[in-house]
C-alpha cells in the first residue's frame, strides 16, 4: 500500500498474533497497551507501506523513501492519543504547546488504532491538520472518529 492521508487503512491480525504459551486473549488486551504495541507497530508500518522507511530517530519513527517526508507514529489506545514529541510525555514531564506545535509544523503523523486490537486502523494525517483539528496536542477518545475520519 502507499502512503494517503486521510484515508483509513484497516488490519486484522487475528490468528497472527504469538508468544510462547500466552494465550491469544491475553496478548490481545496487551496490545491495546500503547507502551507494549508501539515497537511492534513501528517495525510493522514499513511492511504495510513498503514507501517508508524505519528510522527511529529523535522526532520521528519513519521516512517517506521517495519524498524524504518525515512521519512520527503515534498510538491511539482507549486512553486516546496525543501528538506532542515523546520526551514531552509520561509522569514529571511537561508539553510544551509552542515546541510542539513547532514540531507538528516540520513532520507529518501515523496514528494506529489499537483499541480494539486486533484489529488495526491507520491514518496519515498532515501536521498542520492536526494543530488546527486537536491544538491541545490531545486527543480523546471520544474524538476517534474526527481523528479517524
């Protein structure tokens, strides 16, 4: 598949999905954990979209192979999702509207539906859309469906 904003890609891993002796259930809800399926998505990504490249670089996690366009996965899980730059989230850290807003303006966005894993919805979604559409950087999760729209 190629890369088009806007337009929702849609995955289904069922049966596709193993670990040792874990049963299937239980690795389901483990992958509605954001924490747990974002390395998964990111070396993913590139499978789905042969045109981006895996990266993992500070600011971002992929590069389009032929525009250079920089995308930053982002996870969307039952707590929603939020597009400020990772060191700006989890416990003592702060978000830095300007810094990232900045940010938003020089790179474009993949959001992975996770939340009703395993199923997996992507999206492409621009940047600057996404400062207009959700400014706070947060996206609730009764807004999925802006988001994913």
């Amino acid at each position: 598949m190629q890369v088009v904003y806007n337009t929702v890609f849609e995955f289904d891993l069922t049966g596709k999905v193993s670990f040792g002796d874990l049963p299937t259930d239980q690795l389901y809800k483990l992958f509605t954990d954001g924490r747990v399926a974002s390395k998964f998505c990111e070396h993913h990504l590139s499978i789905w979209f042969p045109d981006l490249e895996y990266q993992d670089k500070k600011g971002f996690d992929h590069i389009h192979k032929i525009s250079g366009i920089k995308f930053d996965l982002k996870g969307f899980t039952p707590r929603g999702a939020c597009y400020a730059p990772s060191e700006m989230l989890g416990a003592g850290r702060k978000i830095n509207l300007e810094e990232v807003h900045k940010h938003a303006r020089e790179i474009d966005y993949v959001f992975s539906d996770i939340s009703e894993f395993p199923k997996i919805r992507i999206i492409f979604k621009k940047g600057t859309d996404l400062i207009k559409e959700f400014p706070s950087s947060k996206i609730k999760y009764n807004e999925r469906v802006k988001l994913f729209s």
